[in-house]
C-alpha cells in the first residue's frame, strides 16, 4: 500500500467514524423524544452498523499483516 493510499484510507476512516458518532447522537435525541418515529430510529441504527462494518474493514487493511 502506497502513502497516498494510506493517507486516503484515513481520512475516509476519520469521516466514517465522525458520520458513526453523529448518528449515536442523532439516535439518542429521537429516542428522548417523545413520539419518536420507531422505523426511522431503525434506518439509523442500520446505516450505523453498515459504518461499523466499514471502519473495521478500513481498520484491518490499515494493519500491517505480521507472519508469526
């Protein structure tokens, strides 16, 4: 992996993971709302787990692979 591929991968790591925190965020506030919408706390909770599968990815190809 080149730097410049690296350093794409962490800057696409560092949004994914701002976009993660901001829908924990946006989350909590409909769930302390009364009247919330149910289905749309589960398209948030959905897209959130798609971005933790994606950070992990980015994570694993970011860690250099040791041979024991």
């Amino acid at each position: 992996m080149t730097q410049e591929e690296e350093r794409e991968l962490r800057a696409q790591l560092a949004r994914l993971q701002q976009e993660h925190r901001d829908l924990d965020a946006a989350i909590a506030a409909l769930q302390e709302s009364p009247g919330s919408d149910l289905i749309q706390v589960q398209r948030l909770k959905k897209r959130k787990l798609h971005l933790r599968d994606r950070i992990s990815f980015i994570e694993d190809q970011l860690t250099p692979d040791i041979i024991a």
